[in-house]
C-alpha cells in the first residue's frame, strides 16, 4: 500500500505541472516521507561501469532507496552488473527480480515504470530519448553526462528540461565537479567573493593516453559492434571532446556564467589510426569565444606519451585560479584548498538529488547539462569542418547523428569500407553543422 | 669502481643471471630492455637497527611501538622514487623502441579515464602515484621479466632501515621538524603538489624523498599491533598480505605534516584510496583518491627461488 501511495504521490505531484503553489503545497513536506518511511524506487538504464557506480552511489545515500529494475541493450552487461551490485556493500538495498531485468533498446521504457527515479547512464547517443522518456513518465532523473551527441538531440533535452521543471521533477547530471568541495571552494572565492578580478581570459584541458578499445567478435553486426565500441563511435559518444572534455568545457562556462557563441578550432587523427578506433579524432584544440569576447582556449587529446594534463584555468585582472588553488598575477599562491576530508563528488551528486527528492528543493541540472554538451559539440563541429561556427548556427543544426532505427540489424550511418576503415572528417571539406 | 662498472655492464648486456650467481654487492643502473630507461640503485648493507620509535618521540602514534631490534639481509634499493616516464612505459606498450618485442606475460594497467597524476606532471622525472599496490607489484613483474632481476617493493622494515640509515631520531637527520624542508616536500612547501624526485637532499645513504613527495607502497600488510607480535632480533621476512587492505604506507608525501613523514610513521591503506573511482567494478590498477602514493624499487642481494618470486607476483585479493 505505501508503494501505491507513492507512486501516486510522485504522479500528482508531477500532474500539478506549472504550479508555483506546488513548492508550498504541505503534501510536499519531509514530515510527509518521514512519517511514510517511504521507500524511493530506482531504476537504472545502462548497465556498464559507469552505470553500475552511479547505482551503487544512489543505494547509498541515507534515504529508503531500493533498486528494483535495470535495463540495457545487452544481457552480459546488465548480468554483471546486478552481480556487483547484489554483492557490494549496497546489496541489501537491491531488489530486481528476473521480471524486472529488461534486456534490448526498448527496455528502458519498462523499467522505468517501475521506479520514482530512474539513472540514465547509457552511451551518451541515446540520452535524449531516455530523458524525454524519463520526463513523459514523471520520474525524477540522474543522468550522466554528455547529455546527447548532437544538435536535434540536445534540443530535445532542452525541450524536456522545460518540462521537468514544470513537473517539478529533480534532475542532477553527472558533472561532478559541481558537486566537489574544492570546486565549490574554488567558486566561492572567485565569483563571490572576486578574488581574481574580472575574468578576462581562461584555458581548460583533458589531455590524456586515451580509454578502453573493444574489438570485434565474429558474428557482431555492425549496430552490436558499434554499441560495443560505443566510445569510437561520434552518434554514441561525441567524440572525446563531448564525452570526458565536456567536464572542464563546462567548468569554464559555469565560472563564466555562460556559453560561447562560438568557436574556431584544429583537431585530427596522429596517433590513433587503426581501424580499431572507430571514426572519432585523438586531439582537438578550440578557441572558444564568448559574448564579451572573452577567449577559452581548450584542448584534448588522448595520445600516449605526450604531455597529460586535466584542468582548468582562470585568468582574471587580479590573478589566477585553478580547483582548490587561487594566485596572484605573479604565480604566488593566495589560497590553497587542503581535501583531506572531502566527500566524493560521484557521492555527494546522489545524495543532493535524494535530499531534494525528499525535502522537495528544486534541482534541475538538465539545461546546464545540455549547453555544457552543445559548448563541447559546437568545439566538435568547428574542429571536423575547420571553420568558425557560431553557437545560434551550432545548436539549429539539422544533422542527426542517430540511426534510422534502433534494432539490431539496422546499420549506423558511419560505416566500414571494405578494409574496416570509418570515414574520418577531413577538415575544410566536412559538413558538421 | 671496476665492480660497479662489471656489474652495470652485466646489467646492460641484459643477461638472465642464475640465482645461485655470486652477486657482486655494489651500485649499478639499470637499463631496460626495448626503452631508452634506466634507473639507478644504491647499496643497503645487511644490518640490525631499532625499529619503530622510542615512546619519547613527539608525535609518535600507539602503532609505532614499543620499538624491537630487527635483523635483515642486504638489498638495492633505488635512491629515488619510481618516476612516471618509467610507468608509462609499461602502460603503454606502444611506447617501447619496438612494441613487438614487448614482454606479453604480464598484463598491463588498463587506461584510466581520470588523469591520474591530477595535474601534477608526467614527463620529465615526476614519481608515479595513484598505482593500487597490484599495479605497483605489476610494474615489478614486468620489469622481472625484461630485466630478469627479482625487483619488487620494499618491506615495511627494509624501508624504515633504509629511510633512518643508521640514526636513531625521528627523521634521519634529527628531531628537529625545521629542518625538515631541507630533506623533504610536505604540506608547507609543496604549493599542493609533488615534485621532480631528488631534488632535496639525500640521507646518509644516498636515498632521496623519502620523506615527503609521494608515500611509498610497502609489500606488508599492515597491523596495528605488529611491534607487540614482533619478536627482540627477529629476522625480519617477505610475508604476502591475505588481505587488499590494509596495506602499510610510509614516508609520508607532500600534503603531510611534519609528524606525518617521520621513519617510524605507519600509514594503512584503505577503501578510502580508491572511493571517487567512479565505475564499478572499481580499477585493480588505480586508486584515483592517492596522488601522493607512489613507490620505490627494491632487490634483494640474494635472489629467492623461481616459485617465491611467482608466489610475490599473484594477484591480489580483489575488491569487494
């Protein structure tokens, strides 16, 4: 009976869209969870590495939380993902019966139905239908980032952010760095309190060895394939710049209080040219430029052996900051954060989304999320083509990346030649926008 | 000097030497097969020496005594950290002069998504760090079978004999912490990050940072209790930990205090090391909350027998 009355509670809470009442509406209250010890249903869509912390870290917070459906494309991987969870200190808190264990491209749709928040963490290409989804059913979300991988797919998570927030649905991604003390810190002291100045000028990186490669199997089609090595593939990650950049793109932009309007850039393929790696570059190097004219200078690249670095950079008339580290113009340190007890950002997204959920404060992510993803493709667009490409242009962009269909057989639209080899953009002569 | 410069020759012509080999004791470097590396190691005589700290030192902790006189044989010990261009050899086995003679046997860490050196430099002599301690007794196996010396990670007793080299104070060159910044980087002088290994100066015995910098791995599991077991002139021998964690730090790095990076100070690994990894299951590899653990490569003079060397380089218990 409580379950029902929850269900109930969260889908009239969700009907009363629009309302400013809604918020003050005494339904709403934490005595109203306390006194139920409710239990909050979670489900969680994609089942990989990723997926499987995100739930562990949502069974984790203090709420009444319980895991009660999963869903992937693949068997394998929802399989071993139950398997870590039942086993790992979040054990208890897991209740997925083999009904509710959905396995293909429809599947997130059911286990949906049967949760109050849903963890949306399957390669990046298929967030906004998830989203969109989510929102239609009224749940509350987390969502990995990148939020989608192209233009059409971003305006429809802008659109379904606008509703969830009219559904008063809470809503946190997975840029954790906003959820990180020495962040948060960092923030406190640059933007409230101006400890750099103005910020004139700003730089970020994620220059790295690279990620994972899963090579073919005999008897993959090609979807399968590509779904496997979803990391190579642009519909599915977005690149390098979208899918691990996107965090210090982000960073920047959310110092800044903004977005680009547009961006020039360089990128390519030097070091990873096997046939292994899919379709996507190993280095971009953008020059972000915002309203005010202000320059970020961004790069990525996963080569192994050259210099790594991943940070972010403020330049301001007064001095500079990194996270957790504030300098005068000269390069002295001014402030300096010491994180020796600092709670895991990956934790801390969870428990502010439960602490929402339950005390009924809004969070809403979605946006942020989006425009952070779209600043990361409008860098994607002007490195592929190698012109300047305006963030209005950027984000009406027609090109959907996604299949046609998503079924098995279906084939992408990036294709191997006859040698196994993927159509790399070659700048000047590239269509990205 | 004719020994040192034999023993580097035998280094270099990369000569599987039998275990029953005499071994001339002196330093030599290392050159490693296929790589344009090598690395340096210093002589630590046989010996006896207190171990632990006297119950009079300040800011000693309850798991550093009472102290016990501990017996143990001689060993190489290298005189700096091991540095991340090294690592990233054995990461990457596309960085090697000839990927195809790469040493397949051993398995290599996987590619992490984070950074793991957060920023605080790669190239160019920086002292690894966030390596589990599987990853750091993997980069001992990998280096075994190229080099085919039996390197592997000091003891908790050889690297507190190493680290005192014959003092009996707190650090190496006394009780007084001031003077600390002339040997060490920690929390006051590091600016928030380590730095190039052996850049400050070195103890009696030639070894660098080890105080400060990056903390060091030990091969020991770590007890609490370990001076109340220890029996007065025990011989003190390579035991394998039953457990993941804990597993005994030492040395201190440079977010520590003073009092952190003293020869006696004992540090137990934990979960906590590797909680902001964010998929699960969680890297055997990495540890992603431990920029300031690295580690430093030993050899015992006297080589043990094959099987005690593969029974040093099984894996791990896993994570649970």
């Amino acid at each position: 009976m409580k379950d029902i009355n929850r269900r109930n509670f969260i889908k009239n809470a969700a009907l009363a869209t629009g309302t400013s009442v809604l918020a003050t509406s005494p339904f709403m209250s934490s005595a109203f969870y306390h006194q139920s010890a409710d239990e909050i249903k979670v489900a969680l869509i994609g089942c990989g590495g990723r997926g499987t912390g995100a739930a562990f870290q949502a069974l984790s917070v203090k709420e009444n939380v319980k895991l009660v459906a999963m869903a992937d494309a693949f068997r394998d991987r929802l399989d071993s993902s139950y398997e870590n969870l039942t086993k790992g200190k979040a054990g208890a808190r897991v209740d997925v019966p083999e009904e509710h264990k959905f396995v293909g491209f429809d599947a997130y749709k059911k286990a949906m139905q049967l949760a109050d928040v849903v963890i949306l963490t399957t390669p990046p290409g298929f967030r906004p239908i998830h989203f969109e989804e989510a929102v239609r059913q009224n749940k509350h979300i987390f969502m990995e980032k990148p939020v989608a991988t192209d233009a059409p797919g971003i305006r429809r998570v802008l659109d379904a952010a606008e509703v969830a927030k009219k559904k008063n649905l809470k809503v946190v991604v997975g840029l954790q760095r906003h959820y990180q003390t020495s962040y948060l810190e960092t923030y406190k002291r640059v933007i409230d309190q101006g400890m750099i100045g103005d910020i004139v000028s700003a730089r970020c990186y994620w220059n790295n060895d690279g990620v994972w490669v899963k090579p073919r199997q005999a008897g993959m089609t090609e979807m399968e394939y590509q779904m496997r090595n979803w990391y190579y593939f642009v519909w599915l990650c977005g690149d390098h710049i979208a899918e691990q950049h996107i965090h210090n793109i982000d960073v920047v932009n959310w110092f800044k209080g903004g977005y680009p309007t547009q961006a020039i850039g360089i990128g390519g393929r030097e070091v990873r040219k096997g046939k292994e790696y899919g379709e996507i570059f190993d280095h971009h190097v953008v020059e972000f430029e915002y309203a005010d004219g202000m320059i970020l200078n961004s790069q990525c690249r996963h080569q192994p052996g050259t210099v790594a670095n991943v940070s972010e950079h403020l330049i301001g008339t007064k001095g500079k900051a990194t996270e957790g580290r504030i300098m005068d113009l000269k390069g002295n340190t001014l402030w300096r954060h010491r994180d020796r007890d600092d709670i895991n950002p990956y934790q801390q997204e969870h428990n502010y989304l439960f602490n929402c959920i339950v005390n009924d404060i809004p969070v809403n992510d979605a946006e942020r999320g989006a425009m952070s993803t779209m600043t990361s493709i409008l860098g994607r667009m002007a490195t592929y083509s190698g012109k300047k490409v305006t963030m209005e242009e950027a984000l009406a962009s027609d090109i959907s990346l996604a299949p046609e269909a998503f079924t098995w057989d279906t084939l992408p639209k990036s294709l191997p030649d006859e040698n196994g080899f993927y159509k790399i953009p070659v700048p000047g002569k590239f269509q990205a926008v | 000097m004719k020994l040192t410069f034999i023993s580097a020759m035998l280094a270099s012509l990369l000569i599987w030497k039998p275990t029953v080999e005499k071994e001339s004791f002196e330093p030599y470097t290392e050159t490693i097969p296929n790589t344009k590396h090598k690395f340096e190691m210093v002589c630590i005589p046989a010996g006896k020496f207190l171990m632990g700290s006297p119950a009079n030192e300040a800011n000693r902790n309850e798991d550093e005594g009472p102290q016990k006189q501990v017996e143990l044989d001689a060993f190489w010990m290298a005189p700096y950290e091991l540095t991340w261009d090294l690592f990233l050899v054995y990461q990457n086995r596309e960085l090697e002069i000839d990927p195809q003679k790469a040493v397949d046997a051993v398995s290599r860490p996987t590619k992490p998504y984070v950074e793991m050196s957060f920023g605080q430099g790669k190239n160019g002599g920086f002292p690894v760090c966030n390596v589990t301690q599987y990853s750091a007794r993997s980069f001992c196996k990998w280096l075994y079978l190229k080099t085919g010396h039996f390197y592997r990670l000091p003891t908790e007793a050889e690297w507190e004999y190493a680290a005192k080299a014959g003092s009996k104070t707190a650090w190496s060159f006394g009780d007084e912490a001031g003077q600390l910044g002339e040997y060490a980087w920690f929390f006051e002088n590091s600016d928030g990050a380590y730095k190039k290994v052996g850049q400050k100066k070195p103890n009696a015995w030639g070894l660098y940072d080890m105080y400060g910098n990056v903390a060091e791995w030990t091969s020991d599991q770590y007890t609490a209790d370990l001076f109340k077991n220890l029996k007065d002139g025990e011989k003190f021998s390579l035991k394998q930990p039953k457990t993941l964690y804990p597993i005994t730090i030492k040395g201190g790095h440079w977010d520590s205090d003073p009092q952190e990076t003293r020869s006696a100070a004992r540090w137990p690994s934990s979960a906590k090391l590797k909680q902001r990894d964010p998929q699960i299951p969680k890297s055997d590899w990495w540890l992603t909350d431990a920029p300031f653990v690295g580690f430093r490569l030993v050899r015992p003079l006297h080589e043990p027998s094959k099987s005690e060397i593969e029974a040093y380089f099984a894996p791990p218990p896993k994570d649970k």
